[in-house]
C-alpha cells in the first residue's frame, strides 16, 4: 500500500501535464462573442400606402368603361399582393384637357397640398395636353419646329411642378408617365411626330435626373407595337386595356425601383424614432 500512493500521485501529475501548476486548472477559459441580429426588413410588417395621382385625362381615366379611374384600380390590385404591402389608398386629381401650368397651379390649392405633404407617392400623367395645345394653335401651317419652341416651355413647367411636390414633401417618391403618340390616326402626314414625341419624353427624363426619389416610366412602346387595340373609340385615350398595360409598366417600375427604396427610408426614419 506504501508503494501504491506514490504511484498514484505520479500518474495524476503526468495526466494534468508537467508543470504543477497547470495541475490545478480543472475549465479551460470560455471565449465570449457578441451575437450579432440582421435589422428587421422593413417589409417584415405590412404597411399602407398613400398615393397621390395626379394630370390629365390619363389620370381621370377617360376612356375606362368601368369609370373608375383608367389605370389605377389595375395598378391597387397589383400593389397589394406585394408582401409588404397591406393596403394602398389612391388619390386622384386627374382633370381631363390639363397642361402643365394648370397642374402646377392645382399642386399648390388647399384641396390637393394635404394630401400631397402625406403622399407616399406621386405619380403624375401630364404634358399630352401641352403637345395638344400646339397642334390646335397652328393646325392651319403644322410644322416641326412649333413644336421645338415650345419645348423650352415645358421643361419649364415640368420643372415646377417637381420642385413644388419636393418642397411641400421632401420624403414623397415621384413617378413622371410619359408622354406617347395616339396622333397618327389624326396627323399621318406629319411623319416626324414619334420623333416629336420622344424628345419630350427625353426633356422628362431630364427633369426627373435631376431629382432624387423620382422615376421616369416610359409607356410610348405600348402605343407603337400596333400589336393590339389599346385606344378608345375617339383614338386618343386608352382603352381598358390601355389602361391595364399602363398600370403593368408602372407596377414593375414601383416593384423594382421605388418601393425599395421606401421600404429603406421607412427602416431609416422608424430607426431614427427609436
């Protein structure tokens, strides 16, 4: 039994290593590391949304049959399957036969401007009437550069209209429509008029370059593929499939590009209140 002990004491020395003081360490140290979260996606609650149409006729929707307003009860339908969307209330300001200058005046009157400072989006058809309003003031000598001289004019206009919205609501994403040309059935001798018409889209793309949270959708295609009937009976506004297709080209804008871009500022600002 003498024996046995030292013998004992030996192997335990041997097993918890050379030095004796590494005998005494029976836990070895725990290393500790800060558990990082992923922010909560801003689409993770579903939120509602409040748009603001506003411009011409495109907006009013002449041309529905279902008078319901063109292209924006196509357009709610395909916003709410979105999964961060619950509900999308729409305002339309749409009056048909308005240009540029007069829209810009109804932007700043009482009945448009609350709506407007709490807009998650707006969306505007305009300056159809502003190409309308050349033709009839030179119907009897049409020429191209009418056109030209009053596209100055426009951009102008136009970019009033944008700094108006910003002004009274900086956070508000804006979605320019373009303009297209339903004017061949009327002026099949002016050849130059899809000419005509895309450098005034290109002066709206110009306009919307140089704003931020604001997109330009251009809808010209639709009008020229000839592929099907998208007019209404008087050739100049959609039909309800016109209307359909308008609101198909803004949704894949607004679901690749803007509501992005909100659901990041919606993150941002919830962040900044906490």
């Amino acid at each position: 039994m003498k024996k046995f002990f030292p013998l004992l004491i030996f192997l335990m020395v041997s097993l918890c290593g050379c030095s004796p003081s590494n005998s005494f360490i029976f836990h070895s140290e725990k290393k500790v590391t800060a558990q990082v979260f992923e922010p909560i996606p801003a689409n993770f609650i579903p939120r509602k949304l409040t748009v603001l149409s506003a411009g011409d006729s495109l907006t009013q929707g002449v041309g529905d049959s279902t008078k319901q307003g063109g292209y924006l009860p196509y357009l709610k339908t395909m916003l709410e399957k979105d999964k961060g969307i619950q509900e999308v209330d729409f305002y339309n300001f749409g009056v048909q036969g308005n240009r540029t200058t007069q829209l810009l005046k109804r932007l700043k009157s009482e009945e448009i401007r609350p709506i407007l400072q709490q807009a998650d989006l707006v969306i505007l058809t305009i300056g159809g009437n502003d190409i309308m309003k050349i033709v009839k003031d030179n119907i009897s000598n049409l020429q191209v550069s009418d056109f030209l001289k009053e596209q100055d004019a426009y951009r102008k206009h136009l970019t009033q209209i944008f700094t108006t919205i910003t002004t009274e609501n900086p956070h508000a994403s804006i979605i320019l429509v373009g303009v297209y040309n339903p004017f061949s059935k009327w002026f099949n001798d002016i050849k130059e008029m899809d000419q005509i018409v895309a450098e005034w889209n290109q002066t709206g793309q110009n306009v919307v370059n140089q704003y931020s949270n604001s997109y330009f959708v251009s809808i010209e295609d639709l009008f020229l593929n000839g592929k099907e009937d998208i007019l209404y009976t008087d050739h100049f506004h959609p039909n309800d499939k016109g209307y359909q297709l308008i609101a198909e080209k803004l949704n894949e804008t607004l679901v690749e590009q803007v509501l992005t871009n909100l659901e990041k500022k919606a993150f941002t600002v919830s962040t900044e209140e906490n």
